[in-house]
C-alpha cells in the first residue's frame, strides 16, 4: 500500500503551519472553519484532522491575552467540540472520555437560555442527554447557564455503551466508523479537490456579498 501521504492530509496539516493572530482567526472563522470539518470528514483525514485542531488548541492557549473573551469562548469550544469529533471518528473511545472529563472539569464556557414559567428543568431534560443538575453553572428565575459540552452529552453516552460493549467482549466491528484507508488513492484526491472548488466558490459568493454591500 502506497504510504505517501493524500494532497488534502498535506493541505490540512499545512494549514495550521506559521500561525498568526490574523490566520487563526481566519481558520475558525464561519464559514472556513465548517468547510475545513467538512473536508476532513469527506475525505476520512481524521488524523490529520486532530493534528490540526491540537495545534490551533495550543496556538490559542499561548495566545489567548490577543483574544478577546467572547473569541476566546467560541475558538475554544469549537476547538474542544473538534477534538472530541476526531477522536469519535477514530473510534479512540477511552481517550475520548478521558478528554471529555478533562474540558468538563477544567472549563466553564456555557450557553445560557432564557425559559419561562410553568417551563422547568425536568422538562428540558428529555432523557437524551445526561441529566442537566450536572452541567448547570449558574441559574436564576428566568434563564440558566448550561455548560456547552450538555448537548454534546447524548454522544459521549453513545460512546460509553461502545466501550463497554468492547470491554464485555462484544462484537464492535459495526460499531466503527469508515477508514481513509478504506478509499483509494484517487478517490481520495477527488473528495479533496471537490472540497477545494467548493471553497473556491465560497469565497467568489463572499466576494461578491461584500462588492454589494459597498456598492462597488
């Protein structure tokens, strides 16, 4: 098997090289941001995928006095929101919940909801997800602030259930997710350079937006 790396692993990794402020910004700015996650998945590029979302995690831990906190707050949950993905899809379900623990317990980036009488906790909580006493960080009489990774909490119990089917000795082979290796070479070169015309044409509608709006 060829073991040379795919143009579009090459691309990703390339992306988080010689990091400023200004390119950070760009990178997890709407809509570069999805169409990056997109490609990472379209193309299986999950290792390469971590790699990069680790390396702007630790760009973004060195320069965070640069960042605003609003910034800081949504770089740092769509990095973490990233990293937990990566790690799903490469089926790393101990190293997951291990990761998962960790940003729980270190961070209190929320989401806040506003709800109204007779509206109650019991009733947000529908059962899909962990039960909400756990994730509140603050409430009052007519809004509550939520810990952000509670609405990811239906995936890490999905993930519990695999690693202890694994831990039992089940069968898990269903349970894994598609490999990269899986693809041929030239498919994958297709999937990245569908990914690289799609960005392409982000970018030309972008412009186009922006010539209109100053009238140019």
């Amino acid at each position: 098997m060829d073991t040379q790396p795919s143009k579009g692993l090459v691309e990703i990794h390339n992306l988080t090289e010689k990091l400023t402020i200004n390119k950070f910004r760009k990178i997890l700015f709407y809509p570069m941001v999805n169409l990056i996650r997109e490609t990472i998945d379209y193309t299986r590029s999950y290792e390469a995928g971590l790699d990069a979302w680790l390396r702007l995690l630790k760009f973004a831990e060195q320069n965070k006095l640069s960042l605003s906190e609003k910034e800081r707050n949504e770089y740092f949950k769509t990095l973490y929101l990233s990293i937990l993905h990566s790690l799903d899809c490469l089926d790393r379900w101990e190293e997951y919940l291990d990761v998962w623990e960790k940003i729980f317990s270190n961070t209190n980036i929320s989401y806040t909801f506003s709800y109204s009488p007779p509206k109650s906790k019991e009733q947000i909580n529908t059962g899909y997800y962990d039960d909400i006493e756990k994730y509140l960080i603050s409430e009052a009489k007519t809004r509550h602030c939520v810990h952000f990774l509670y609405y990811q909490s239906n995936r890490k119990k999905i993930i519990e259930r695999k690693l202890a089917r694994k831990r039992a000795g089940g069968k898990i082979g269903n349970l894994l997710h598609a490999r990269q290796e899986d693809l041929a070479k030239e498919e994958i070169k297709i999937r990245y350079e569908r990914m690289l015309n799609k960005a392409q044409f982000v970018d030309h509608v972008e412009l186009l937006i922006k010539k209109a709006r100053h009238g140019s």
